[in-house]
C-alpha cells in the first residue's frame, strides 16, 4: 500500500488553502475525527506570514513531483548513470525523503 494519499491532489482557495485529493482511500488513517473539509489531504491556512498560497501550490503539486522524480530516476539509470553523478544522487535523495524510511 502506498504511503501517501495517491494524487492528484489540488489547491482549493477560499479563505484559507488547502489540498484535497480526487481519491482519498477510506482505509487511510490520516482523517481527523473532527475533519469537515472531506477529501482534504492538507490544511494549509492563509495569515500574510504563513506564504498560504505558495506553501498550498507546493504541496499540491508534491504527487506530481515525485512521479516525475521515479521518472527521472528510472530513465537515467537504464541510461546507465550511477551515483558518482550528482543529478542522480538528487534525484534519489528527494524520492527517499518523500517517501521516508522503509
């Protein structure tokens, strides 16, 4: 099973931001009790200092991101690149910390 609330998750604005996700497994234990917002994935809030509007975009997009990165990863290795590279150590740096320790 997958770690993470599968995407694509999307930015809904209002007076506050957050990410809700088109396929929220029931089975997922990650809802509050008191959640109202549904298929929220992330609240996200909007005071000025909080940078609402980009942290929520960010995070919105992070499923994306990290298909693109095992994209990535996948194709410069069947290329023949290994870890001496910097772009590659990168690429499986972030992959690890989205998807944390095993």
């Amino acid at each position: 099973m997958t770690q993470h609330t599968p995407g694509p998750w999307e930015l809904v604005a209002g007076d506050d931001y957050y990410i809700t996700a088109e396929s929220y497994p029931a089975e997922f234990p990650h809802k509050f009790k008191s959640d109202d917002l549904g298929s929220a994935v992330a609240y996200v809030g909007n005071r000025p200092d909080d940078f609402g509007e980009a942290n929520a975009r960010l995070i919105a997009a992070a499923p994306d991101m990290l298909a693109a990165l095992d994209l990535i990863e996948r194709e410069l290795t069947a290329d023949g690149w290994t870890d001496k590279f910097g772009p590659l150590a990168q690429i499986r740096a972030a992959i690890a910390k989205a998807r944390g320790p095993h």
